[in-house]
C-alpha cells in the first residue's frame, strides 16, 4: 500500500469510514470516547465497536503500531494491524485520522 493522503477527506463533518461510513454528531446510536492513544466508536444497541489503538497522543503525524479492533455481538474480535495511521489538523480545527491496511484505507474525522 502506499502511503495514505492525510487529505483524504473530502468533508469536515465528523465521521468515521472503514467497511461503512458512521456519522458521529447524528442522533443514531454511535457513540465516541477519546483517550490517549485510542479512539473507540461504539453502538451499544448494535452490539458493535470499532477501536483504533496507537503508540502516542493526539499529536499530528504518523503513528506507531497502530492496531484497528472490531468487536460485535456474537463474533470473534478481528483484529486489524493496520500499515499506518497519521493525525492531522483540517480546515476547521477538525482531527483527521487516516489509517489503512493492505487492502483497505479508512478515516476518522472529529472536532479537536
């Protein structure tokens, strides 16, 4: 995979986008916890939650050792080594997180 264009988004509204696209400030069962190093959008309703994980804080550039984890109701834990993961700053003091494997390419965008 080549590296990931941290200018990926072609919004500012929060989301986040892997095997679908969730809208983080819609009042529609996702919830987000923000912590050092980690990220974790979660739907208790839907039994689902997909947790990025990396050496570090929020400071902008790549990151080490990122992982993505996707737990759901009923299913083994997958767990993704992902080949990168950089933090960036967008238009509008938004993070922007872009992050991939080998096969696929997701984002993250929230408000700072």
């Amino acid at each position: 995979m080549d590296d990931i264009n941290p200018d990926m988004s072609s919004e500012q509204t929060p989301h986040f986008l892997w095997d679908t696209k969730i809208l983080l400030e819609e009042p529609n069962g996702w919830g987000l916890l923000i912590q050092s190093g980690s990220v974790a959008i979660t739907n208790l309703t839907e039994g689902k939650q997909y947790r990025l994980l990396w050496q570090g804080d929020w400071s902008t550039g790549k990151k080490a050792t990122p992982v993505l984890r996707i737990v759901e109701k009923g299913k083994q834990t997958e767990i993704i080594a992902l080949k990168q993961l950089e933090v960036s700053v967008i238009k509008g003091g938004h993070y922007s997180l872009t992050f991939g494997s080998d096969d696929r390419e997701g984002e993250l965008v929230l408000a700072k």
